[in-house]
C-alpha cells in the first residue's frame, strides 16, 4: 500500500490529506458525510489514519469493507503531530504522519455490539455516581435537623420529607 490518508472526521464535514509512499502530497480535500464512501470506494486500497472517538469507529468498519486498511489513534497521541494552528486540515495532515510512525499506538475498531455495550457501563457508572450524590445529600439535609427551618424556607417541599 503505497498512498496512506489522514482522516480528520467532524459533524458534517472532513477534512483528507493524502501523500504517497515518497511522502509526497498527492490529497488535501474536504469532504461531506454523504461523500466520504463513494470518495474511498473510488480509491485503490490504502491505509487510512483516524483520530479514535465514539464515531470513528463507524467509519472504520465502512472503509474497511471497501477494501483499505483502517488504523485509530488516540487524539492524544496524534496532537504531538500537528505542526501548526489547529484547524481541521492541519489535524489531517498529522493524521497522516502519525499513523505511519512504527511506535505509534492504536485503538482497536470496535463491532457496533462492544459500542453499545460501552455505552451500557458507561449509563450505569453515571446512575450509580447520580445516586450516591442524591443520598449524601438527603444525610447532609437530616444531619442539620439543629437548623430545620433554614432548610425549610430554602425548600418549597413538604416538612414530611425533610422530617424523614
């Protein structure tokens, strides 16, 4: 594979950099959404550099069924590669340098079941932190029974409840 392309996807538009196996820039395009697929299936396979997010993961396993290998960096990591201002075009071309780095460490792509599983421990973590909040609250209210008017007036709920 001798052309490898930096990716740098958004909410609707993205931005592809491409260069040759001379390192060479042959490709600086923006795309949008609807033409990112039909863009790739034109292109004979390459490698294709992505910034790792919850997303990235979708277009992974798109770009793959065309036939190209796909590799997902963390943004953390691809960030040391950016040369100048950050903008989306300069985001690519680091993309692009960083995924041909031999040290560089990647993201598995995920199947859409190991996503929605995340997405379940992630809910869960969150309604677990979101309930003991709610529950040192209600002790922080019963520990000052000393003050209860204080609560009272600064709560417009019954005095049956802050009672309990």
């Amino acid at each position: 594979m001798g052309t490898t392309i930096g990716l740098d996807i958004a909410k609707s538009t993205f931005q592809v950099h491409g260069v040759d196996a001379a390192g060479d820039v042959i490709l600086r395009r923006r795309l949008t959404r609807a033409r990112v697929v039909p863009f790739f299936a034109k292109m004979a396979p390459c490698l294709v550099g992505i910034e790792a997010c919850a997303t990235s993961h979708h277009w992974a396993r798109d770009l793959r069924k065309l036939g190209h290998e796909v590799r997902l960096m963390p943004p953390s990591y691809v960030k040391a590669y950016v040369k100048r201002q950050k903008n989306d075009t300069a985001d690519a071309e680091a993309i692009c340098e960083a995924v041909t780095r031999p040290t560089m460490r990647f993201v598995e792509v995920k199947a859409p079941e190991q996503q929605s599983i995340m997405v379940l421990h992630g809910t869960r973590t969150m309604l677990i932190r979101q309930r003991i909040q709610f529950a040192r609250s209600r002790l922080q209210l019963n520990s000052s029974e000393a003050r209860p008017s204080l609560y009272r007036a600064s709560f417009p709920i019954s005095h049956k409840v802050l009672d309990r």
